[in-house]
C-alpha cells in the first residue's frame, strides 16, 4: 500500500509539474502575442494612406465643385465631383482622361460653363482657383463652402462615389427629368446618362 501512495504522490507531481510548465508556457505564449498584436496596430496606425490623386487634379476638382456646387449639400458637391471623375473612367469620353481634360473639354461645346471667361477674362472656375490659392475669404460662408468643396473633392478622389456611373448634371431638373427617367435629383441638380 505504501508504494501505490507512494507512485499516486509521484504522479500526481509529475502531473502537476507538468501542468504548472503548461500554464506558463501558456501564459508566456499569450502575453508574447498581446504584444505583437500592438505592435501591429502601432505599425498599422503609422502607415499612410498613398494619395491616388495630385495636389493640382485636388485643386482643380475642388474649384470646380465649388463653382458648380458651393452652394448646394455636400452630397450635391460629391456628385459634382463623381461625374467628372466618371468621364475620367468613362469610354464616351475617351479623348479625356484627366480630370483637366473633362473640365477643360470642348469636342462637344463647353462641358462645364463655369470655364466660360467674361468680357474681363474672368471665369467662375478661375474666381475659385484664385481664392483656393489665396484664402482670402470675404465670409464664413464663402470659407465654408471651399472647405466643403474640397473635402468632396479629396472624398471622390478616394472613390466615394453617391451616383455611380452617371455621366451628366444639370440644374434644370424639372425639364429633364421626363427625359431620362433613370436619374437622381440632388439639391438643385439632377444627375443622369444620356
């Protein structure tokens, strides 16, 4: 009887040394991986996002959706901003694939009126580059508007896009939304493919 007590004692060590050597290698094993995993979000947290887009294709789009769309909601301005990026992509207007190249595109008449100069040789898309450049802001509002303009802008330029493929706007809906049933209005603008 003795020797059987004696190996249960013996077993029942062994058992435990074991299972203690378990524990902490358990334990070890569990801190080392909380440390890695912050270690990752501190290098996750660290990583830029890469700009898909120039500081100049940032500032003519801003303008333009400011002097197309300063006014109207910041959906209205991130559909502006999707339409030209639409043609960008588009196989329609394939013969401009720059957002310069759509603002500034003429092979079917002017694509966007805000280009068009007046007897100064002023334009609205040259008003808005003027004050994007300067800042000089006459008040809050005209502030705010460029501010919001320009978030659209960066916001379409990373692939937010609220009108999918659309390739047109206008500001009178009342007369084209008969026309092309497949549309959406936004503020005062309504969104549409030919």
């Amino acid at each position: 009887m003795k020797i059987s007590k004696l190996v249960l004692c013996m077993l029942t060590l062994i058992i435990f040394s074991i299972g203690a050597t378990s524990i902490k290698t358990y334990a070890a094993e569990t801190v080392a991986a909380k440390d890695d995993l912050k270690a990752a979000k501190k290098v996750k947290t660290q990583v830029k996002k890469e700009k898909k887009y120039t500081d100049s294709e940032l500032r003519l789009l801003s303008c333009l959706i400011y002097s197309e769309a300063g006014y109207q909601s910041y959906k209205g301005k991130l559909a502006v901003a999707n339409v030209v990026l639409n043609r960008v992509k588009s196989d329609i207007f394939s013969h401009a694939n720059t957002v310069k190249e759509v603002i500034y595109d003429s092979k079917w008449g002017v694509q966007f009126s805000v280009i068009i100069k007046d007897d100064k040789g002023t334009s609205p898309l040259g008003k808005a580059l003027d004050l994007y450049d300067s800042k000089k802001y006459q008040n809050e509002s005209e502030k705010n508007n460029m501010e919001e303009s320009i978030k659209a802008a960066k916001a379409a330029l990373e692939g937010e896009n609220n009108i999918g493929d659309y390739l047109y706007f206008s500001g009178d809906s009342s007369r084209l939304e008969e026309k092309y049933p497949d549309h959406i209005i936004l503020g005062e603008h309504i969104f549409y493919n030919n």
